[in-house]
C-alpha cells in the first residue's frame, strides 16, 4: 500500500475516524484505524464492534492496499505534520509516514483480525443538519449520566410521518424537540434508542453538511442507526430495552405562566447561585411584574435578586435546581422564555414546569421544544 494525499484532508479524516475510538478498548486491535487505498480513494474507518466511523477522501494511489495502525497516535501525528502532502507506504510490519522533512514509523497491527466495518446502503430519512444539530443540543444533555438504567442513557429518536422527535430523560428533567423529517424510505414509523455520547457527537460533526441522511436498520440480526453527512458515516449499536413513556407526562395545556427575558434570568441565577451548597435548590416567587430569587447557603450566606417577568395567571412558588434551569433556559435558544407551571392533586404542591420558547413576551410559544423540570423524581 502506497498513497500520497493532502495533508489538511488527511488530518481532518483522522480525526473524524478516532474521535469515537473507545478509552479502554477491550483488544488492542479495536484501538486501531484501518487505511485502505484504491482507485483514487482513500477511506479511513474505525470500529468496535458497538460504533463505527468512516470517511473517503481522494488520494493518488500508487499501490492499492489496506493498513491498520494505532488510531490516537496517527491521529496526533496527523494533527502536527508540516504543511505538505503526506506520503504514507506499508513497508512489510511498518507503516512509513512522511510530511515534509517529517518521517515516522509506526507498527502496523494484524489487518486480517480486524471486523469488518458495518456499510449501510439504504436510507431511511434526512433532516437539515443544522437544525439536527440544533436539536440535539436541546435535548442531549438531559439524558441520564448513570449507567445503572441504560435505558435513559440513550436519546429516543421516532419517526412519525413527515417528523422527527427526539426525547432525553434523566428522571429529574426530559426535554424533546421535534424537527423536519424527509422520509426517503417506506414511510413506516420508526424509532430508536440511540447512546447519548454518540447523538451529541454526530450532530457536533455534521452541522456544516447541509443534511444528515439517517438509516435505522431492525432486521433481526442487527440493530443499528447510522448517520451520514457529507462523505463521512456514523454507525452505533441501538440501545436494548423500552423507553419509559415520558411523552405523557407533558400536559396539553397550561393557562399560567411567565414570560422572562432567558438572558436576564440566566444571569441571576448564576450570582444567586453562588452561595447554595451543591445540589441544593433556588426559591423563585413569581409575582406579576417581577420573580424574586432566593438563595440560602452555608455560614449563614444569603443571596436575594428580581427579574421583570409578565406573568399569567396565579403567583406561584417553586424551588428548583440551578444548574437543571440552567440548561432548559439556554436550550431554548430564544430571546425569552416561558416557564409554565402545572398543577398536582395536591393545591400545596407545584407540579413540574415546562419551559418553552418564545421570540417576545406577547408572541405565543414555540412548542418544538419542551422542557420539563422538577426538583423531585418524575418517574418512579
């Protein structure tokens, strides 16, 4: 094998294939990416048996071959070469590197041991990068840390006629976006239970890419989602197990809310927040014209702030937690937002607010994307 290609094409083609390379592969070889050259064409791919990465990049091929090679290392030598082409050469057990006045030799690990990277041909819909992107910043972060419920690690992605909505949950928050669906396969619902880490990644790389054409393969034998944009290819392992039914949770109406300039409000939570214990809560009276922030701490440190809102409907009191209002406030990626308030059994008791966007205080919301937060576990 023997290729020369550009070398800013071939370092940003590394980094794609090793981005989603595992911290503590379970065998060497999964540490791995494999080079393979012909034709024109160089792909770069990466896989561990659960995510799959792949890239094509024209490359002038002297001698067509495949090569599999330490993925972080090439990666960082990738990412320091001078500017010049890059030459790359399997020489019997080495792979040669050379940039410029810069060589290196690397081992080459076991080509013939290495699994077969999954191609997936068919497409089943495409959504605006961008607006993917979008979404998944939205709604990424409230997927649960904990890897006690897998099941809620994962972003649920359903397909449903013309729309794509995804839905995270962690049990304190669940926040969904819907967004444009272009269905290009047999029109069917679909859905998927996809690694958070994997969703969040995908929609980082591929929100230049005009589309992002996805494919969700349930046949049996294999159950995988894979993204696609521009030349570069994403393919993950579904995540096993039903997603709780968190859609019902969101109640159909809300007749009291406030409307709050999100910027605004997100700084004063910040300086209120400041002397509370972690993990400890924010008080927030709502009152027409103004909603009073309350924060208690340790060593008897206390922090009051107002923020102008226009409220609709009854006062209310609820605490929360700052860093989860945090995250729905600056989710809405809107000027303002509104914070819904829903009602329990309970008159002493405050339900769960919906935090939504809006472009004004007057407009009505924007309801593609939802936020549901409160303090106590909503699933049980």
């Amino acid at each position: 094998m023997r290729f020369t290609v550009n070398r800013d094409v071939f370092s940003d083609a590394v980094s794609f294939a090793v981005k989603l390379l595992p911290q503590r592969p379970t065998q060497p070889l999964l540490s791995g990416v494999l080079l393979h050259a012909e034709g024109s064409e160089l792909t770069i791919s990466s896989f561990d048996y659960e995510v799959s990465a792949r890239t094509g990049v024209v490359a002038e091929v002297n001698d067509p071959g495949r090569a599999l090679v330490s993925g972080r290392l090439l990666g960082e030598i990738a990412h320091r070469l001078p500017h010049a082409d890059v030459q790359v050469s399997l020489l019997e057990s080495r792979v040669e590197v050379r940039c410029g006045s810069a060589s290196f030799s690397l081992p080459a690990m076991p080509v013939e041991e290495y699994p077969q990277v999954p191609v997936v041909e068919e497409v089943s819909g495409a959504v605006p990068a961008q607006d993917f992107a979008d979404a998944v910043a939205q709604v990424s972060l409230a997927a649960s840390k904990d890897d006690v419920t897998p099941v809620i690690t994962g972003v649920q992605f359903e397909v449903s006629e013309n729309s794509l909505t995804l839905t995270a949950t962690d049990r304190y928050r669940v926040a969904t976006r819907g967004l444009d669906w272009e269905d290009r396969g047999a029109g069917e619902n679909l859905t998927a239970l996809v690694p958070s880490k994997i969703v969040t990644e995908v929609g980082k790389t591929f929100a230049n890419d005009g589309e992002v054409r996805v494919t969700i393969v349930k046949d049996g034998e294999r159950e995988l989602i894979a993204f696609t944009g521009g030349n570069k290819t994403v393919t993950s392992l579904l995540i096993k197990g039903n997603y709780p039914p968190v859609g019902r949770l969101f109640p159909e109406n809300v007749d009291n809310y406030a409307v709050v300039s999100t910027a605004e409000l997100v700084e004063a939570v910040g300086r209120v927040g400041l002397v509370l214990e972690r993990e400890a809560a924010l008080r927030f009276s709502f009152a027409e014209g103004a909603v009073m922030l309350e924060a208690a701490g340790t060593e008897s440190a206390q922090a009051v702030e107002s923020v102008d809102v226009h409220l609709v409907g009854d006062e209310m009191v609820v605490s929360l937690k700052p860093q989860f209002l945090l995250d729905g406030l600056r989710s809405t990626h809107s000027e303002f937002a509104r914070i819904a308030f829903t009602r329990t059994d309970n008159p002493g008791k405050p339900g769960p607010v919906l935090i939504t966007s809006q472009r004004s205080k007057d407009e009505a919301d924007d309801a593609s994307f939802r936020y549901l937060l409160q303090p106590n576990l909503l699933l049980r």
